[in-house]
C-alpha cells in the first residue's frame, strides 16, 4: 500500500513509518512511501490532534477522493520517544487499513465482555466530540452475524480491542 503524509513532524513520521512495519510480519502487505502531500496516494495520513485518531477500515478508503485523509493520528506526539500508547494507536489505525473491525464489536463478545456504557460515552464525548448515537455506532454496538462475513473466537488482547 502506498501512503502518503499531510502534515506531522519528522518524529511524528518516522513514529509511523517504525510501527507500521510490525504489520509485515502478520501479514502478507508491504508498505511504500510517496512523495508529501500526494491527492493519489492510496492511504493520506494526517495528525490533526483536534479529530483524535481513526482511520478507514480496508478497502472503504477508496470511497475518499483526495486529498482528504483517510487516517488520522492526532494522539501521536511531536516527541523522540515513542510511548506504548502509541504504538498502540498506530497499529490500531493500521489494523483498521487492513480491514480489521473493532474486537469489542464483535458478535463473539455477547456474553463475555461487559462495557460501561455511560463512562465510554462520556470519554468518546470528551476527546473526540461524538455525540451519544456516534458514540454507540463506532464504539458500543455490535456487529451482527449476518453484517461480518468472518469473525473468531472474543480474544481480549487483540490490538483491535
């Protein structure tokens, strides 16, 4: 996958461009960098920290036309350590490009996980500015069955969680 950056310091940069390389061992995808700025690329990531941090899931990102981000990484920092939070968030992110969905989603948790849902809305409200239906479509609700075409046994530690 192609990918091109709009906007981020070096550090910011060079953070993603270390993370992301994890991908390469658990899946079969490469990852190229083009030129800054780049309307074609087919993954436009920005760190605009006022949007919080999210990305397209799989191939839905080319239903955005250029230049329009198709990822968001506003929680990672202009700093030269990478914190494990970040990691986290960038591989989360990339996860998401590779078409993975929330595990918290999943139609496999029913029964084994229980979220707070007033404390989750809340936070969601706090550092992303969704309100209370966005909060339960993208976070609390549940796929179906019927709406996932794969899914496998809850597994509480996938970075998908």
């Amino acid at each position: 996958l192609d990918y091109s950056f709009f906007g981020g310091s070096q550090l910011q940069r060079a953070k993603v461009e270390d993370v992301i390389q994890e991908w390469t061992w658990y899946a079969n995808i490469s990852f190229r960098r083009s030129s800054d700025n780049n309307a074609q690329a087919t993954l436009r990531i920005a760190f605009d920290p006022s949007k919080g941090s999210w990305s397209y899931v799989g191939n839905t990102a080319k239903s955005c036309a250029g230049p329009a981000p198709t990822i968001n990484l506003g929680w990672i920092a202009d700093t030269n350590s990478l914190t494990k939070k970040e990691r986290g968030v960038i591989l989360h992110e990339f996860g998401h490009v590779l078409g993975l969905m929330h595990e918290h989603e999943s139609p496999a948790r029913s029964g084994v996980l229980r979220l707070k849902e007033r404390e989750i809305i809340q936070y969601y409200t706090e550092t992303q500015g969704w309100d209370e239906a966005t909060v339960r479509k993208q976070v609390l609700d549940v796929y179906s069955k019927e709406s996932v075409s794969n899914y496998s046994q809850f597994d509480p530690t996938s970075i998908m969680m």
